[in-house]
C-alpha cells in the first residue's frame, strides 16, 4: 500500500484507514486493469509527434500514479 495513504496519521487512526484502504482492492483492481488498456503509444506518423508524444507522456504518467496509488499489496 503507498504510503500517501496513511502519511500523518498515527495509532488506530492509521490502522482503520489500512482496513479502509484494504477494503476497495477488489474496485482497484477492476481500476487497474481498465486504466492499463488506456495507456498510449507513440505515433510517429503524426507531422508534430513530438508534442503529441509529451503529452502522452504526461497522461501516461498520471496513469502510472493513479496505478500506484491504488495497489494495495505490499
């Protein structure tokens, strides 16, 4: 589980959110696989792929986080 999850709590504070967190890993997983097909590829046949490519990048990027984000395993 990342850690963003729990960041300042403390004590039983800390350990409901774990459960809670814990709790929707069936609905993030379904989030997963359906945020994996929307990852882009390159198309360099476009005349200004380069532009088109950093922004794919970036959107790739946040995919990648929100991924991240909802892995609750290790």
């Amino acid at each position: 589980m990342h850690i963003q999850w729990t960041k300042g709590l403390k004590g039983e504070e800390k350990e409901q959110r774990v459960k809670e967190i814990k709790s929707f890993d069936y609905a993030f997983s379904q989030l997963r696989e359906l945020l994996e097909e929307e990852e882009i590829s390159p198309d360099y046949d476009c005349p200004s792929w380069a532009h088109k490519q950093a922004d794919q990048n970036g959107y790739n990027r946040a995919i990648r986080k929100v991924i991240n984000l909802t892995n609750t395993k290790g």
